[in-house]
C-alpha cells in the first residue's frame, strides 16, 4: 500500500515545495518593492500552483490572465460609473458573484473563477473607500497576475515534475450547477460586501468579504456540524499564524525574516494544501488568511497600520462565523446540507 500511495506523496511533497517557494520568494519581493497590497501575487501564484502538478500552459496562463484582467477592469469601470448609485452597483455585483457560484458548483473553472470573486470584491471595495487607490487598482491588479504567471513558471522551473513518473490524476468532479446554493452564496457574499462598504473601514473591506468567499468555497454540502466547526477553527488557525508571524517579524524586522517566517509558516499550511484529501481546500483556506493577514500588517496600505492583530482576527471570527450561520440558514434544505447545521 506504500508503495502505491508513495508517487501521490511524492507529488504533494514537490507541489508543497513550489507553493512554499513562489509564495516567500513573492512575498519578500513585494514587500521590498513597497508593493501596497503584498499578498496579491503570492496569492494568485499559490492558486495556480495548488490547482495542478503541471505548469499551465503559456495559453492558458494568458487566457487566465485575461479573464481576471478584463474582470478587473470591469469592476473598475464599474465602480467609476455606479459607485454612488447603490442599487444598480449591487444588483451588478451580486450578478458577478452568482455567475462565479455557479461556476464554482459544477467543479470546474479551478482556480481562476476564486481570482476572478477576489478581483471583484477587491476592485470595488477599494474604489469606493479609498478614492486615493482607485486609479491604480489596475496597475495593481496588472502586477499581481503577472508576477503570479511568474512565479508559478519559475516554481516548476526550480522544482520540475519529474516526466518518467506519471501519477493518475482524479477525476474532475463534474456536476451540474447548484443554482439554489449559488443564489444563496451570493446573498451571504454580497451581504458581507455591503456591511464593509457602510463601514468605511479599509482593513475590514479587505479581509471580511475574501474570507467569506473562501469559507463559502470550502464548505461541503454533505459536512456535519463538527466537520463545519472544524473548518473554522483551521482557517482562524492562519490568522493566528498571521499574528504570531508578525510578532516575530517585530522582533527583527527584516526582509530575510520575512523570507523565512513566510517560508515555514507557507511549508507548513500548503504542503497540507497540496495533499489529494477532502481537507486540503480548508488548508488552503487558511494559507489565503494568512497571507492576507499577514500581508496587510506589512503593507502601506493606509490605515492598515493603525489596526492591531487583535483586530484583524476578530474580523476573520466574525466573517467565518457569519458564513457558516448564513449558509446553515440559507442553504437549500437537503438530505444531505441538513446535516451542516446538525
């Protein structure tokens, strides 16, 4: 038995390895370009890692790339035009949101329909409560899908997939779309996107929505009530790794302990994330919250200095507590989403 499962954790060790080394070498590289939002490419390079043991084609690289672009600039378009005319924005955003649900639903898409609810939660939020950082939301967005397609080429480039050793991929889980619970994922998202927008609070606008979003995606229809507990607590688990991380950075504040605090804590969360297990979405859940968290306490974002860590994790709490209540609430009844709430 071993020695069948042996490629499969070789495989997950080398996957482990290229998100570690992608996401510490992006991160680092952002922070000392004073990049204001640091965690963008890391991020979108750990998606595109964690969503194939092979490099995406250079095609499919560009179309993936184009989507998320076209999206941003959308959503920038979008937000310019109906930023003060709040009933035609949500109602637009809401559409966007379910378009992506649905996707999200019937396994396919992968990694690039979560870009493109990131980019559409990012793009407006930021235009609408920072006037200042509304003209460079595309430049941003510019910058974190092309060093994402980087990194990920250059992670397989140090760390290749061996061409002698061929592992079975798992079937794709084909289904036809959820519409019901894609409705309700978006009344869950949108709901979350408006509080934060009343709120005119920056560093709440930028982890209440994603986290919601990422919860959302790792919630399984069939979780019991403890499995869903379970889930909240590992993802809280990458903002407390966020906080713990920054209070070691505060000890030596330099970009090689960034490098290596990224680098361990990244080991420790997407070699998890990488396994073919039903738990690694949740890890890789917890390793969005804790770039985010941790991106944002070393960002020059304004504003996203004077909020403590304290702070911030009780932001995660809430966002993770409100999704999961939402969805044991708005969910389509089943035999099976009914024992989410049991």
């Amino acid at each position: 038995m071993s020695a069948e499962r042996s490629p499969a954790v070789e495989e997950q060790k080398r996957k482990g390895l290229r998100v570690a080394f992608a996401v510490s070498i992006g991160f680092t590289l952002a922070v000392h370009a004073g990049a204001i939002v640091p965690f963008l490419g890391p991020l979108f390079a750990a998606q595109f890692l964690l969503g194939s043991s092979r490099p995406m084609p250079l095609g499919k690289t560009l179309g993936a790339a184009m989507v998320i672009l076209i999206a941003g600039m959308a959503m920038m378009v979008l937000t310019n035009v109906l930023g003060d005319r709040p009933a035609p924005f949500l109602l637009i955003l809401g559409l966007t949101y379910f378009a992506c649900f649905a996707a999200q639903s019937t396994g396919k898409g992968g990694a690039a329909v979560f870009l493109v609810l990131v980019v559409s939660i990012i793009v407006p939020l930021l235009g609408v409560l920072n006037k200042e950082l509304a003209n460079s939301i595309l430049s941003i967005l510019v910058a974190g899908v092309l060093s994402g397609a980087v990194l990920m080429w250059l992670a397989h480039a140090v760390f290749p997939e061996p061409f002698s050793q061929e592992v079975e991929a798992p079937p794709i889980d084909e289904r036809p779309p959820a519409l019901l619970r894609a409705l309700a994922n978006t009344v869950i998202l949108l709901g979350s996107v408006v509080i934060c927008l009343t709120s005119d609070n920056l560093t709440a606008a930028a982890v209440i929505p994603i986290t919601v979003a990422s919860l959302l995606g790792q919630l399984d229809v069939g979780a019991s009530g403890r499995a869903a507990m379970g889930l909240v607590l590992v993802n809280l688990f990458g903002g407390v790794l966020a906080s713990v991380a920054y209070a070691a950075l505060s000890l030596r504040p330099n970009l090689l302990s960034i490098f290596l605090i990224v680098l361990v804590v990244v080991l420790l969360l997407g070699g998890r994330a990488a396994a073919r297990s039903k738990d690694a979405p949740v890890f890789a859940g917890a390793l969005t919250t804790f770039l985010i968290l941790f991106g944002l306490g070393v960002s020059p974002l304004p504003g996203s200095a004077a909020e403590s860590f304290a702070s911030r994790i009780v932001y995660v709490a809430a966002a993770l507590i409100y999704a999961l209540l939402f969805a044991a609430i708005l969910w389509p009844r089943t035999r099976e989403t009914k024992r989410i709430s049991a």
